[in-house]
C-alpha cells in the first residue's frame, strides 16, 4: 500500500486501489458507488484502463446491492473535457450539474458489461 493508500482508508475510510496503470479511489454511501478519483498514466492511456477500473467498482456496487455508480468531474480539472468523455464513452450519463462539478452516473449492471 502506498502512503496515499494509507491516509484514506485512516483518515476518511475511503478505498484507494493503485496498479502500475494508475489508480482509482472511491466511496460507499447508503444506496450508491461514489467515484472520487479515477487516473490513468499517459503511458497506459487508450488501454481501456479506465474501463477496467469502472468494471472493478462494479463489482463491489454489485456485492453491496447498488444499482446505480456516480462519479463527478470537477470543472477546475485542466483536462475536464477528455474527463467527461472517457465516462461518456463508458455509458456514464450526465445526471446533474451545479457550479463545481458535473456528476455522471451509470447502472451497475451496465458497468459490469463494459
């Protein structure tokens, strides 16, 4: 585990997962997924990594019986537009906006089929 591992599960009780790729770090609510964070190196960039971390976090939504995963893209993220299409691209929906951030969402069943 890395030292930012480490700090989130101690801290906040949120789940950090890092591979030589990137890593992704999410959050359990009552009924849903959150996405916090979700990166991708440049070098493993168009593997369909992305891909694979979404289908990840499905399973644990599957497990807790969540239908429904919600990430958000932040609108100060210096790349929020390739953001918001690699959710796009992986059946994410834009499900609201407010004037920090755009929240996406995706059924579960839906993520587990990417």
């Amino acid at each position: 585990m890395s030292h930012f591992e480490n700090y989130m599960k101690e801290s906040f009780e949120e789940t950090v997962i890092e591979d030589k790729d990137g890593f992704y770090h999410y959050s359990l609510y009552d009924d849903y997924l959150f996405i916090n964070n979700l990166y991708v190196s440049p070098n493993s960039r168009g593997l369909k990594v992305a891909k694979g971390y979404i289908k990840e976090m499905a399973k644990i939504a599957k497990i807790k019986k969540y239908e429904q995963i919600i990430g958000s893209v932040s609108l100060s993220n210096l790349k929020k537009e390739k953001v918001l299409m690699i959710y796009l691209r992986n059946k994410c929906k834009i499900s609201s906006v407010n004037e920090n951030c755009i929240y996406v969402s995706i059924e579960t069943n839906d993520a587990l089929t990417l």
